[in-house]
C-alpha cells in the first residue's frame, strides 16, 4: 500500500475583498503573516508522518502577498517533513496584481513548477464588478512575467455569468485568454452567497441578476471553442494541454488522499475527513502556545459516503466513472444499487452509459447537480 498523498496549504491573506467572495479570507491582516508561516510549520511538523508527496497546492486568499523568503520557509520544512516526489507538481496561486518578474523568477527558484493566475476576466469593467484588485493589462504581464520567469506550466482562472456580462464580452475574454498560451484553463460559474457584495447589489437592484441562460450559453460557448484550439475539456470547470491536467486536483476528484494544513483546509486521510478552524486569531493560538493540533471537526468516512463521493467526484471528471473501479473500492454493483436512477438519467439525457461506465453528457456537465442528489446515501 502506497502512502502517496497530495498537500494543500491554505494562505487566507488578500489584499481587500473582492465583491463575490465567500472564501476564507482575510484583508488587512498582513501583519499576522509571519506568525502564520510559523504556524503553518508547527502544524505540518505535528501532522506529517513522512508520507510521499505527488503534488503540493499553495492556495489561497493570495499566496503572492508571501514574501520569497516565507515561500522557502514553508517548503524547506515540508521538504524535510514529507518526501517529496522528484517531479511532484508545485502549483501555487497568484493575483496578477502582487507579481513581477523579479518574484516570480526567485518562486520559480523554489521549486514552484506551476502557477495558476487568478486573471477573472480581461475586462476592467467587469474586474472593477468583481471588486478585484487588479486590471485586465496587469494579468497579461503577469503572464509575460510567469513565461520569462520560465513556468511553463501556466493556469488561468477565468468566471462567467457574471451580471452585465454579455456573451460577446466573454467570448472576447477567452479568446484572448487562449491567445495569452496558456497550458491549463478554470473556467468558474459566478457563484454568489446572500451576503457578499454584489449579491447585496443585485437586490438593491443596481445590478442585474444573475441570467441563467446567458450563464449555460457562456459555458457552452467555451466548452466548443477551447475545443477547437486544442484544450481537452477535462472535468467540469477545467480544460488542459496533453498532459496539463492539475495533477492536485485529480486526488480530490479521484478521492485519494489529501493533506490540507492551514486556515480552514480540509483533510481527506486515514479514512476521515476534517476541517480546520475558519478563525484566523484561534489558529494562531493554537500553534503560538504549542498546542497539539485538534480539527475543528473529524468524521469518518462510511463505505456508503464513500461509494457516493466516488461516484459524484468522479462524474466531474469527462472520462467519467467505471462499474469495476467502484465495485473494487466500495464492494457496490452501481447499477444493482442504482438501476432506476441511472435509466431516469439516461432518459433525461444527463448520463451516457457504456459497458465499462457512466459519464456526464454535455447537457450533464450543465445541470450536474440534477445528477448528483440522485446518488445521496440512502
Ligand atoms: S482574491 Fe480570492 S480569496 Fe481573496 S478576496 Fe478575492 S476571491 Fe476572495
């Protein structure tokens, strides 16, 4: 048995809020930075057990706001806590707007072998929409400046159905996305929580709402064209080069382990999933006063919770699930167990069916959930 996992590290700091944001994050608390790193080291030397490591995913918040030097701290001690796979996938998220050659250069120095840039749109009408802190023009350099840098495997996070949002504006958006070569795209929904800004604005009625069918449209409108220039559609929200695919994301989505340290990440090991604590001040008590890590919350992960996570985790993903696979890790027969609700969705045009397997259809991959609760543990 393999002790292979993947390694999240959660860095909850940004610069201010942007308008949609319901992430664990936090604007004006840079001062707090160091004694998070320190923390951050505290509870990794508490919870690695000298696993091997594929991948390791520096997210966030905003990564970028870490000097150089608070970067090397956090890898050197995982380097030493973990082992780490000689081409482990390094990826770490960064805001167009906190980059520039010279750091982004010295974090290629690292042994950050992959960045994902949180571009959003290249649009300054719909950036300033979003509330985010830079423009259209800083993401295009922070791609210039990741290309010199040497990355060579290059994310960009992109949102659609964003209110005001035309199709024209969001087909112009990708397109000179793909212009930029990038070797991995995210293409997000806007997902908005009631009490965020812009939905605020939406009520308030100085926004429009939210238009469903312009947001289905959007997404279709990427899913032929990203096709057409070559990015193989790949799960749900993300497309890739030959052999870019997220290598990170893949566990989650695979359900194999996974190790998150920091502000409100969560953990998938030794058959239990936990989360750590939301609060930043309580956080940082916890390791400054050499406390022993204790998850916010701990659960262990049932064969029935198992078989379901396997099952919609891995409908994300085009190449969609196999009868076998399910069978070996759960001991269930799917369609035994779900021969109704599979017909139902093959009927309704959401799944398609081969003798290995099930995957989502294109109208699937639209109204995923649809698919999903019909798969809840009974
Ligand atoms: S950069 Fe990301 S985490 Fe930070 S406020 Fe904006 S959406 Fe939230």
């Amino acid at each position: 048995m393999t002790d292979e996992i993947a390694l999240y590290i959660h860095v909850p700091f940004c610069q201010s809020r942007c308008h949609y944001c319901s992430f664990v994050s936090f604007a004006g608390r840079e001062a707090d930075i160091p004694a998070y790193v320190n923390a951050l080291e505290e509870e990794l030397t508490q919870r690695a057990k000298g696993e091997h490591l594929s991948s390791i995913f520096l997210g966030g918040g905003t990564p970028s706001l870490l000097s150089v030097d608070q970067l090397a701290q956090i890898l050197v001690r995982i380097r030493m806590l973990f082992r780490v796979e000689k081409a482990a996938e390094i990826s770490m998220e960064a805001n167009p707007g906190t980059v520039d050659e010279w750091y982004l250069d010295a974090v290629r120095q690292l042994g950050i072998n992959r960045l994902s840039l949180g571009v959003q749109s290249l649009d300054d009408g719909i950036l300033s929409c979003l509330g985010r802190s830079h423009t259209a023009q800083q993401a295009r350099q922070a791609v210039q400046f990741a290309r010199n840098s040497g990355f060579a495997n290059l994310s960009l996070d992109l949102i659609y159905g964003i209110p005001g949002q035309s199709l024209t504006g969001w087909q112009n958006t990708i397109k000179e996305a793909v212009c930029l070569g990038p070797e991995h795209l995210s293409l997000y929904p806007l997902s908005l929580e009631e009490d965020v800004m812009l939905s605020r604005a939406i009520r308030r009625g100085e926004l429009p709402a939210v238009d469903l069918d312009c947001t289905a449209e959007q997404y279709e409108v990427a899913e032929d064209y990203l096709a057409s220039e070559g990015y193989r559609h790949y799960e749900i929200s993300n497309w890739a080069r030959d052999g870019a695919e997220c290598r990170h994301n893949m566990a989650y989505w695979r359900c194999t382990p996974y190790l998150g340290v920091g502000v409100a990440a969560h953990s998938y090991i030794g058959g239990h999933r936990q989360s750590n604590t939301h609060d930043l001040d309580a956080y940082l008590r916890m390791f400054q006063f050499g406390e022993l890590y204790r998850p916010e919350t701990d659960e262990e992960i049932t064969p029935e919770i198992q078989l379901w996570e396997a099952v919609v985790m891995g409908l994300r993903l085009n190449q969609g699930i196999e009868f076998a696979d399910i069978r070996d890790r759960s001991g269930v027969d799917l369609v035994s167990r779900y021969g109704q609700e599979i017909d139902e969705l093959l009927y309704l045009g959401l799944l398609e069916i081969d003798g290995q397997g099930l995957r989502l259809t294109r109208r699937g991959r639209l109204l995923g959930n649809e698919v999903f609760w019909r798969f809840l543990p009974q």
